[in-house]
C-alpha cells in the first residue's frame, strides 16, 4: 500500500530567493539540531552542497559526519530536493521537496512534501506518523526564523 505524502506549508515574509537561501544554506540556524539530529546536543551544523548530487551532512561537535541525504533537484529560488535518510540506511531513503513561491510583494509559501515511504519496508505507516507530527514543529522553527530576517531587514 503507497502512502500519503506528508504536505506541509507555511507563508513567511520573506522573498523565495530569501526564503530558499534560509531554508538552505541557513539550515543551520534554525533547524532544532538537539532533537532531530543524528549527533543530538553533540551536533554542530548541517550543510547542503548546492548542486544536484550534493550532498546533505551533520556535522558533530568531536568532528564526526553522518549523512541525511543527496541533493536530487537544486533550482534556487524556487525549489529543491533531496533524499532523506539521517540515522537511517540510504536504501530507506524518503524522498523531501521544498517549493518556495511568492505569495504578493515580500511574502512566499514555503510548500515541503515528504514522500516515498514504502521505502521504509514495515514501519512505514509509523515512520509516515511521525513526520507527520515533526514537520509542523520544524517548519515552526523556520518560519520563526524568517520573521527575524525580516525585522533585521526592516530596521
């Protein structure tokens, strides 16, 4: 049985060209690292190569790497994807797309769609649940994000 993606949106006031930039290479910045993190409290960063075939990496405090995925579709400022499997075997991977797209002057939907589940084999009904949970906490923490750009920018 194919399952749902999991769709999840939110408008920030940003550009696409800001708002993709902070969704990517200001991954960083907002992602909540202690908790969906391959490296926990340990984990310093995570950066993505901007190209298709790049690569998605943690990077932990004692120097140690572990993968969450490879850069399938890289079209700033309107979309990027990638596979997805932090902590996970890269033959599970799931598969994430982002779409930004301008919603009037300064504003942009931020469209994430995470799908591919069969992937996970058995737990995928369990897997699927989850995200679908985290999703809505993680975009929450980037659109909180964005809004401080945004008052960066205006003052």
């Amino acid at each position: 049985m194919k399952l749902a993606p999991v769709v999840k949106s939110t408008v920030v006031a940003l550009d696409p060209a800001a708002a993709f930039e902070l969704f990517t290479a200001g991954l960083t910045r907002w992602w909540p690292l202690a908790t969906h993190s391959c490296a926990g409290a340990a984990a310093r960063e995570v950066t993505i190569e901007p190209r298709v075939g790049g690569r998605v990496i943690e990077y932990a405090n004692d120097g140690s790497v572990a993968p969450w995925g490879t850069v399938l579709a890289w079209e700033p400022p309107h979309r990027f994807a990638m596979t997805w499997h932090p902590q996970t075997d890269p033959a599970q991977a799931t598969r994430l797309e982002v779409r930004f797209s301008s919603v009037d002057e300064g504003r942009c939907q931020v469209e994430l769609s995470h799908d591919g589940w069969q992937a996970r084999g058995e737990a995928a009904a369990t897997v699927r649940e989850r995200y679908d949970g985290g999703w809505i906490a993680v975009l929450q923490r980037y659109a909180a994000a964005a809004q401080l750009v945004q008052q960066r920018e205006t003052s």
